[in-house]
C-alpha cells in the first residue's frame, strides 16, 4: 500500500470550508478509481492559518500513477480547491506503508 501525502493552508476563519469540498466533491471523484483504498484528513491551528494533511491511500504506484499521471509527484489540486486555500505544495509524497494498527477494541 502507497500514502500520498499533501499540505494545504488556508485562513482560520475558512477552516471548514475546505474538508466539506475535499469530502462532498474529490472523495466521491476518488471512490470511482482503481486502486483507491481510503483518505486521511488531517488538520492543525498555524498562527491565523489551518495547515491541512491529506493522505490518501493507494494499493500500487501504477494506482497512483492512475489518478496522479506520469509525474506522480506533481500534485493534482483541482481549480475550486485552488480557491479555497491560500497556498498549497506542489508536490506531494509517496511512503511505502510497512504496518499498521486499528484501534484496539
């Protein structure tokens, strides 16, 4: 399994606006491609700024390479999220997952 993972910032006062476009507009868009196996949002106060984390999940890079193109660290910020966040990287990185652990019950 491959994470994808990506920072974004945005103002304070516009901390929700952002999730609800990742969650009601990409994810669904993200569901439909092969090889997608989940999202993880992540979210902390920067001064006047939210920084998120977003880490997807994916089984293979040619998974990836599916979604993301040939350049797969170049990353694919679509023109409505642009506008809602003050900056963003322009790359993303790609970590091998070597374990994992759900909550215990």
């Amino acid at each position: 399994m491959i994470v994808r993972s990506w920072r974004g910032r945005t103002d304070v006062d516009r901390a929700d606006i952002y999730p609800k476009y990742l969650f009601d507009v990409v994810v669904p868009k993200l569901g439909a491609l092969s090889g997608f196996g989940g999202i993880s949002l992540l979210r902390r106060v920067d001064g006047n700024e939210i920084e998120f984390v977003v880490q997807t999940y994916w089984q293979s890079m040619q998974a990836v390479e599916g979604f993301a193109g040939p350049k797969p660290e170049i990353a694919v910020v679509e023109p409505d999220a642009r506008d809602l966040l003050t900056s963003f990287d322009e790359t993303v990185l790609h970590y091998d997952v070597v374990a994992g652990m759900d909550r215990p019950k």
